[in-house]
C-alpha cells in the first residue's frame, strides 16, 4: 500500500480534504510510516517486529541526513525539510510501537498517558507541524485532541486489542477476560471511565481551537468531531458490547459538514 492509498483508508482522511495539494502529501507520507510502524507490531506474519523497528529507526536517521534508502524515507525526506518536522515525531512514536511488543498492559493512569502521548499526541504534533500551527498552543492542542482521539481508540477496540494480547484499560481486567467476556461489570465501568476522559478532552480541544485562525485549524476540527460522534455512537450501544463500532461513510461525512459550518459560520 502506498502513501496515498494508506491516507485515503485512514480514519484521517476526511480531516485532509481541504487542504492544498503539498500539505496533503506531506500528511499522507507521514501517516504512511505511522502505518508500516504499527504493522510491524500488529500483523502476525511479521517474522522480526524488533529488527524492523531497528529498521525503521535507521531509516529516520538517513532521512535526517538527507540521504534515505527506502521508498517511504525518500518520500518524507522533503516534506521533513520543507515543513521542520522534528526528529521526535518519528521516534517516540517508535517507542510507543516498542512498547506493544514489551508491554501488554498499563495497569495505571500514568503508565497509560505515558503510552498516549508517543501513539497519538506526538502525531497530533507533526500533524500541526504541517499545517503550520507552532508554539505552546499548537503543543496544548495536540495533547488534547490526541488524547481524546486515542481514548476513543481504546474504548472502541478493547476486544480487538485483547485478541493481540494488550490490554490498555488502566484497571483488574486481564486480555483472557476480556475474550471470554468475564468481569463484565468491572470492563464496562472501565471504559465508561475512560469514555468520560475523552469528552473532557473533547471539550478541551475545541475550545483550544478557537484560539487559532478558523481555516487553518479546519482538519482539527473535523479530525475531533468525526472521533468525537463514534463516540457517542459506541456510548448509544452500550460499553457492554465489545464488538467494535464505527462510523458509516454517510456519518463521517456528515460530521464533515458539521465542522464547516462551525468554522465557517
């Protein structure tokens, strides 16, 4: 799958659409590695997760150095350079990609931020980076929205989670629970738990945004409420059931819409 192909297919996609063309680029080559990142520790027909990540890590510094190897590096090489893309966007996400293959689970609140911000908070950061949004707002934006984006994640996926062995619920509740569906009571209170965090983190992340021009924040917004409405979607389920729900193409696209019209109006 090439770069575009693994941009289109993400959920970030629609945040996407209205940039310009170089920007679009430059997010689709940097989403693209956060995907060959996380099939390294996901698909099981991956022979050596560790040697790929001591891979993917030498791969960075080359591009670094201006002179990558692979398809993916001489396709970020420029977009690095042109929009400042610091070193730390690519390797703490490396090490939260280690840590799916040394650690199963986060027992506590701490242990689970710890693990947020290198899978998510540190995207949210380049992701900024790109689109030209700096400094210590830029900084307070990414670790909201990207902690209520992982939230949501975690609260969606547990089952799928716990089929690879991992658990990120920060509480008593073990992977072999989880598939055969035992301590029910205490897996709901969790996620109910978890589900309130990432409102909280909701609200906090759009009323950042409107300390940033309208337009230029646009794929934030839209980015926030698509993930915001699946979960609302998974609360209207219920947190009993553990099959994964997501949201129809028609639903994300109407959340598109929704956030041009509070951007616009």
């Amino acid at each position: 799958m090439n770069a575009q192909e693994a941009y289109k297919k993400s959920s970030f996609g629609p945040a996407f659409f209205f940039l310009g063309k170089r920007k679009r680029q430059a997010l689709a080559h940097y989403y693209a590695f956060c995907r060959i990142a996380d099939d390294v520790v996901d698909e099981p027909t991956q022979k050596d997760p560790q040697q790929a990540l001591k891979e993917l890590k030498k791969e960075i510094e080359f591009i670094y150095l201006g002179a990558p190897k692979t398809t993916w590096g001489k396709e970020l090489v420029e977009d690095v350079r042109t929009f400042q893309i610091p070193k730390d966007r690519f390797f703490l996400l490396l090490e939260g990609m280690q840590a799916d293959l040394d650690q199963k689970q986060y027992p506590t609140e701490e242990a689970l931020q710890w693990y947020i911000y290198r899978v998510a908070v540190i995207v949210g950061k380049a992701t900024l980076d790109i689109l030209g949004v700096h400094g210590e707002e830029a900084s307070s934006l990414a670790q909201a929205l990207g902690s209520a984006v992982q939230l949501t994640n975690i609260v969606r996926d547990v089952q799928e989670d716990a089929k690879l062995g991992r658990v990120y619920l920060p509480g008593p509740v073990t992977a072999q629970e989880i598939l055969e569906n035992k301590n029910t009571e205490q897996l709901v209170n969790l996620r109910k738990q978890l589900a309130y965090k990432a409102k909280e983190q909701y609200q906090l992340a759009f009323q950042l945004m409107d300390d940033f021009w309208p337009t230029k924040i646009l794929p934030c917004r839209v980015m926030g409420y698509v993930y915001q409405k699946n979960l609302a979607k998974i609360e209207e389920s219920g947190f009993a059931e553990l099959t994964p729900v997501k949201l129809t193409k028609f639903e994300k696209i109407k959340m598109v819409g929704y956030a041009l019209i509070k951007t616009l109006f």
